[in-house]
C-alpha cells in the first residue's frame, strides 16, 4: 500500500478581497426602440412565441405518432397500414391538446 507523504508546509493562496459593486455598474442598458414600432415588435416577438409552441405541439405529435405505429407494425401484418387513420387521429389529438394548453 502506497501512501502519499503530505508536505508540513502547505500553504493557502491569500483570501481574496471582496469585490465591492455599485449599482451603476451592474445597471443595463434599455434597448432602444422607435416609438413608431413598439406596436409591431410587440406583435413579432408574440408571432415568433406562437410559431414556437406550434412547432413543438407539432413534435410532441409526430413523436407520438411515431410511437403508435410502431407498435400497430409490430402487433399484426400490415398494422401500420391498417390502422393509420387511427393513428394520425391520435397524434392530432395530442397536437391539439399542446397547441392548446400552451397558448
């Protein structure tokens, strides 16, 4: 068994001093915007949002719908074929409900 010798003289690097903030210095600046246009960057930031959540209601749907048929696949011949229009109604379902409890 190996044991390392500690050395007597370990030193500590110095504490640091505090570094002593003002207010000012922390203070962001506003950004600047055209009075004209605070109305349509209003309604692009709440367009960019919804497109946002469209497209992850959108995911959350495709993944489903993938999951589904999958398992339709694997349970009979041609399952995914078979029950495609209950899949697809499933996955929409879900996309509805996202779409909807998000917005």
């Amino acid at each position: 068994m190996v044991t390392k010798a500690k050395s007597p003289a370990t030193k500590q690097p110095p504490r640091a001093e505090r570094a002593v903030i003002s207010a000012e210095e922390t203070k962001k600046k506003k950004k600047r915007r055209s009075k004209r246009l605070k109305d349509h960057h209003r309604i692009e930031r709440s367009m960019a949002k919804a497109m946002d959540r469209t497209g992850e209601a959108i995911s959350k749907g495709l993944k489903r719908y993938s999951e589904l048929r999958e398992r339709s696949a694997s349970k009979k011949k041609s399952g995914a074929i078979k029950d495609l229009g209950k899949n697809m109604g499933k996955s929409l379902k879900i996309v509805t409900y996202v779409e909807g409890s998000i917005g």
